[in-house]
C-alpha cells in the first residue's frame, strides 16, 4: 500500500479524467468542457484515506498537527512555521484573506493562521531555511475604515 502513495502523480493522466465529464446534459461534442470545480474532490479522497487507515496510523497523523510561532512588534508581525522534512518548500504557497494568512503546501490541508492586524504585502517578506519557513508581515496602519453617518429623523 505504501508503494501506491509513493507514486508520481504528476504522470497522471487527467485529461482522460476531464473527458469524463463531456457526457455531461448540454454540453455537445464539439464544447469545449467547462472549468469544473474539483476542490471537493481533495476533501473527499481525504476522508476516504483517513478511514481506510488502520487506527495506528490515525494516531501518527494526529501527532503532525501544524505548529507555528506569531511575534509582533511595532512594525511588523513575524510567523515562524517548522517545515518537515517530507515537505518540498518550493510547493508552498502564502496568501492573505482578511486577516488571515493563509499557507497551502505544508500538509494536505490548507492552514489558516488568524493575524492580530492588517498586513502590507509590498513591504512584507518570506524566507525558507533549514526546515524553518518565515513572514516578516510589515503592519499596515492605513485606516481602513470611514465613518458613516447617521441620519436621524424624528
């Protein structure tokens, strides 16, 4: 079993997979196939991996939680996250959505890590080394906010 997780996936032939999908109702022959939506896709194979492990194996994967260190200062925040060695760091990608930094490639999972403010991404840097990925997120202290007013009647 291990041998089939071990594979290159990359070789996968996922055209053949997308041309299953042309039978879909009112598409012709001669469409091209939609983009599809495949994100739940990556949930299901998930779950369906999780519960196909023996209980042991639940266990070892309930150790790999996702560990990180947050330090602020005046001027910026710095995310310091562990990266295993089983990872490859070029895969990782960081992005923002609110106040929220997001990572994907460090486990199967995309991880969330809540931010103590706005950052500015112009000013802000990444760096990897020996196993150690880190954000220096540099603060964004421009208002973001206006007041609105209120009108009253009586």
């Amino acid at each position: 079993m291990s041998d089939f997780f071990n594979q290159d996936f990359a070789s996968y032939d996922w055209k053949k997979f997308k041309d299953q999908f042309k039978n879909m109702k009112g598409l012709t022959e001669n469409q091209p196939v939609p983009e599809l939506d495949l994100s739940w896709l990556d949930n299901y194979i998930e779950t369906m991996l999780e519960n196909s492990l023996p209980e042991e194996a639940g266990k070892e994967a309930a150790k790999k939680e996702f560990h990180y260190n947050l330090y602020e200062t005046e001027k910026e925040m710095i995310v310091r996250v562990p990266i295993s060695p089983h990872c490859d760091p070029k895969r990782i990608k960081v992005w923002t959505e609110a106040n929220q930094l997001v990572l994907a490639g460090i486990t199967r999972k995309k991880r969330l890590i809540h931010l103590p403010g706005k950052v500015c991404w112009e000013r802000s840097k990444a760096f990897y080394r020996e196993g150690m990925l880190e954000l220096r997120l540099h603060r964004d202290k421009t208002k973001n906010y206006r007041e609105i007013p209120i009108d009253f009647r009586i």
